[in-house]
C-alpha cells in the first residue's frame, strides 16, 4: 500500500505517521507514507497558496494551480492512484470504507485542505473521490488524512502481526469491542470477570462474544440494528446471541 499526502504542514503528519506500528510497518517495506509540502509547488516567490475567493466573503481559499502541481508530481512520479480530498461534504468515512479502500487500491492519494475551502477547479479535474470523518470542520485536512491512512495500513498484511488483530475489534463485523482487563485480577475493589481467568478458552470465546452483542445493543443500537443475524450459521452462535438479549433485557430492567 502506498499513500501519499498532500499537505501544507507535513512535519506535523509525519510526526504521527513515522513511529509506532505504522513506523516499523514501513522500515519493513509493508506500506509507504510519503507526505508532500504543497508550497513547494508555487511559482512566486512569497510561495503563496492562497488567494481571495472570487464573489466576496471572508478567509481564503487555496489556489488550484499549486495544488495541481503537487498532484502531477506525485502522480508522475510514483504513478496514479485513487485521489481523496478531505471534506464535510464527502461520505462519512467508517470501517467498510477503510476495507473497500484498501482492498480496491495500492496507491491512495490524500488531499489535505485549509482556509475556507479549495477552488472547485482542482476538485473536478483531479479528485476521485471526497470523504468526511465525521459532521463536525477541522482547521485542516491533516487530521482526517492521518486517521484515514491509520485504519487502512493496519490491515495490510504485515503491518500487525496477524489478521486477528483487527478483526476482532470495533466495527470489524458491525459490532462493538467486548470489554478488555489485564493484571492485577482486583483492582480498587473491582474484580476482572472469573471466565477470563478460568482458562477456558471456548468459554472466554463465547463470553466475548456475549459482551460484544450487548454493548452494541447499549452503547450504539443503531449499529445492532443494522447486524446481520444470518451470518450466525451454527446453532451456539445463535445461542450466545439469545443469551445477550436476555441478559441486556434483565440489566437493563434493573437500572430503570
């Protein structure tokens, strides 16, 4: 997987993308970050990127011109790929998006915006595609453009150490995480659950299972409400799912 950004302020995105997992993952040849500083593209001295927006109104918006010639380097250079601009008005990105992006491409190009917006030009002649993180505005695209690039390297194969490692967590399967412990066994008075001490590992399984269907029902039942029971194809995972209706219908009784 190769992904480069197109940013205004790199230092700040490879800072987060350079360490860690997604770090080695990349000193292993896995993935390729590169980021790519959009002034460097300008043709004035000032290296300016942004102007006066055309009809009035406050701020600036980032010229078409340097953006375009960021774009044209990368793609020269390391070949095309699916170009994303960073956007509230793009779909709002989730976990199917991520597997789509990563299944689909081997080259993503993220755009990273400022000011007020960017000139429509460069959007219509060069843009793929526009994703939102979320219904909320950022100063810049840098963020979304670093969580996006996250939640896709990490399942490419390599970059963690086994495909478990993501699929077992939130939204992998339309469900939420089951609750995580670790030592010491009691803390403050609070106990971890005697099933994950007891060995056990078909027990640990289907309790986790149990507790990842009641806090999606809890925490985000738009979410369950979406989950595709027909993808229970044996007669104990079906089990285990009547088991987390009834033990969520019993608690949630008792604290009303």
């Amino acid at each position: 997987m190769n992904i480069d950004i197109l940013t205004l302020f790199p230092e700040s995105v490879d800072a987060m993308l350079n360490v860690s997992i997604l770090g080695r993952a990349q000193a292993r040849g896995h993935i390729a970050i590169r980021t790519h500083q959009i002034r460097a593209y300008t043709t004035n001295k000032q290296m300016q990127v942004d102007d006066y927006p055309y009809g009035g109104g406050r701020g600036a918006v980032m010229q078409a011109d340097p953006l375009y010639r960021c774009w044209a380097h990368v793609v020269e250079t390391y070949g095309p790929g699916r170009t994303i601009f960073m956007s509230p008005c793009g779909r709002t990105f989730n976990q199917e998006i991520a597997r789509e992006l990563k299944e689909r491409y081997e080259h993503l190009i993220l755009v990273c915006g400022h000011y007020e917006g960017v000139d429509q030009r460069f959007l219509d002649e060069c843009v793929d595609e526009e994703l939102s993180v979320g219904d909320f505005v950022l100063t810049g695209g840098e963020i979304p453009a670093m969580a996006i690039t996250d939640a896709v390297c990490r399942m490419v194969p390599g970059v963690l150490p086994d495909a478990e490692c993501f699929e077992e967590e939130s939204h992998w399967n339309g469900l939420l995480e089951y609750p995580q412990y670790s030592r010491p066994a009691v803390w403050h008075g609070r106990a971890v659950p005697e099933v994950l001490l007891s060995g056990d590992h078909g027990k640990v399984a289907a309790w986790r299972k149990k507790e990842s269907y009641k806090r999606t029902m809890r925490r985000r039942p738009d979410l369950f409400a979406k989950f595709d029971e027909s993808q229970l194809t044996t007669k104990a995972e079906r089990k285990i799912l009547q088991q987390a209706r009834e033990e969520f219908a019993q608690e949630e009784q008792a604290d009303s």
